[in-house]
C-alpha cells in the first residue's frame, strides 16, 4: 500500500505520517517476532521508526541498548537502510552522571554506540531525551552541530524538555547559526491532554516543529481491549493502567472510541490515532504494534477522515 508521504518539520525528510514505537523490541517482542513486525510495518508502505539508546532497559536481563542493537540486524538483513527513516534518542536514564557540562561530552559518546548498534552511519532524527536542565543549552547543541558536520546526524529533536528549556534552545540556535530542533516528541493522546495543549501546542505551532507524541495509545488504554474492570487482570501492565486510566473521564472517552469505531468499522486505536493525526502541530504519532492486527489499526488510522462531529465528541469526551 503506498501512502502520501509528507514534509517533516523543516528538513528534507519525507514521512508516512505513522512512526513504529520500537519500546517493545528486546522487550515484549523477541528479535524474530520483531523481525516479522518491522517487515510487516514496512510491507504496509510505512517508513519510520523511532527508538532510543536505553530502551529496553526495564526488562529483566536488560543493560539498555537492545532495541537498536534489534533494528540494526533488521536493516542489515534486510539491506533497506535508505528507505527507512530511523530516529534514536540520548540522554537521562542511560549511564549518564548529571554533572554541569557533560552533556556534549556524553552526546558524542553514546551516538558511537548508536551507530554501532544501528548498523549505520548515520542517524535521520537524533533527540534529546531528557533534557539535562545543568548543561547550557548551546553546549548541548554545538555537540549536535559538530555530529551533523560529520555526517553521523543529520537533523536534531527533543522529547521530554520543559517549555522554557526549549523555546532557549530555539532561540539560542537562531542567535548562533547552531543547529535547531525540528521535532518535539511529547507525551499525548486523548486522555493526556492538557500538558501538551497548554505549554507545548502554541510553541510548536509559532516555531513550526514537527510533533510527533509518544504514548498516543496511553500504553494500550486507547485501544478498545479495557472496556470493564476484569479486563485489566489480562494484561502484564493491567495494573498501571487501571489506577492511571480508569475513572470516570476515562471510561466517557473509552465509551465514545468504542461507538465511533463500531459505526466506522475500524478499531479504537484507529480512531484514538485518527484523532491526534487531526489535532494542530501533530505530524505523526508514535505507536507500538506487537502483533499484525496492530499494523492493520495503523493503516486504519491513516485512511479514516474523522466528521467534525465525531471530533467533537471525542473532545468533549476528554475534555479537562
């Protein structure tokens, strides 16, 4: 299937507008089952995945670095690396000591293994993480400047920085020709609603960022499979889920996902991933498959045209 692909942010990166989350390789998919997916993602005519240099660090037996080290055999298996958009991330959780100005010096470290990992040269999307609120922000991005002179990156993001953090980032780069952030990569979907839409949204749009939200599914919440208590023993993060998820607010937007999917016959994930390809700023959201029924949910979301109507509700629904 060959979708239309669009402009990502300002760069000359052209994006099927659906990112695979690669969270789940080395943790819930073994590396065969990861393969199978990442063939079938791609089959399906999609064509970037996003991952990052701790994941899959919280399973059992993991050091962090697994999901690269998979998506690196897949890319040289499959010897498809130019057709396929690969994003990573650096910075917080992964051997990182959190002293005042370390953060270059421990960009420059970690894309080495990245790349090594990745089986490539280069990186498309390099992001920060977590941002590290201690280093300056243009010894951050003259790190970034010197990796993209070398050709081992060849644009920047940022995921989990505060609102002040990175309109400074922006301004910095502007001031001194430095590289620029071109993404932000927030948590949202229609239940975690209010942080993006209140610090993130306005910035994005004035800056023309191009966002691509991370947990568009609320950690499976948005896909239709918890609709009653009992439902939530059946899976590994059940339990997580019920105590975040499960009120009132929650089950109204669950309910109306449900209806609307059933009247459109589509999944709810398709609906929850139809609905933020809908809201301002959203480039592309980031979404995690496990199984192929998943994939199909993807190519649902990118062919249904949500009414003003059934938008409507779904806001209401969430609303805050």
């Amino acid at each position: 299937m060959a979708f239309e692909k669009i402009k990502f942010g300002k760069s000359d990166l052209n994006i099927v507008p659906l990112i695979f989350g690669g969270n789940v390789f080395g943790w819930t998919l073994d590396e065969q089952s990861s393969f199978n997916i990442l063939d079938e993602f791609v089959d399906k005519g999609f064509n970037a995945i996003d991952t990052s240099n701790n994941y899959s660090h919280w399973a059992e037996g993991n050091k962090g670095g697994e999901s690269e080290t998979i998506i690196g055999r897949w890319l040289e298996s499959r010897g498809n690396r130019d057709k396929v958009m690969i994003m990573t991330k650096v910075g917080g959780r992964f051997g990182y000591d959190s002293k005042p100005n370390t953060q270059g010096a421990y960009i420059k470290e970690q894309i080495e293994h990245s790349l090594r990992r990745l089986k490539t040269d280069y990186i498309d999307l390099y992001q920060t993480h977590y941002d590290d609120e201690v280093t300056m922000v243009e010894e951050t991005l003259r790190a970034y400047e010197d990796l993209i002179k070398e050709g081992k990156v060849r644009y920047i993001g940022a995921s989990n920085i505060s609102p002040e953090r990175l309109v400074e980032s922006l301004d910095v780069a502007a001031e001194k020709g430095l590289p620029s952030y071109i993404s932000l990569q927030p948590e949202y979907n229609l239940y975690d609603r209010a942080k993006f839409e209140n610090l993130y949204q306005k910035i994005a749009v004035e800056r023309k960022l191009a966002v691509i939200p991370y947990y568009s599914l609320a950690s499976g919440f948005l896909s239709g499979k918890y609709k009653s208590e009992s439902d939530f023993s059946q899976s590994v993060r059940g339990e997580g889920i019920y105590k975040k998820y499960w009120n009132e607010r929650g089950k109204d937007i669950v309910r109306v996902l449900v209806n609307i999917a059933s009247a459109r016959q589509v999944s709810p994930s398709a609906v929850a991933l139809a609905w933020l390809l809908a809201q301002q700023a959203v480039t592309a959201p980031i979404a995690s498959a496990t199984k192929s029924s998943h994939i199909q949910d993807f190519v649902e979301a990118l062919t249904l045209k949500l009414s003003e109507e059934e938008l409507s509700k779904l806001n209401n629904a969430s609303k805050y």
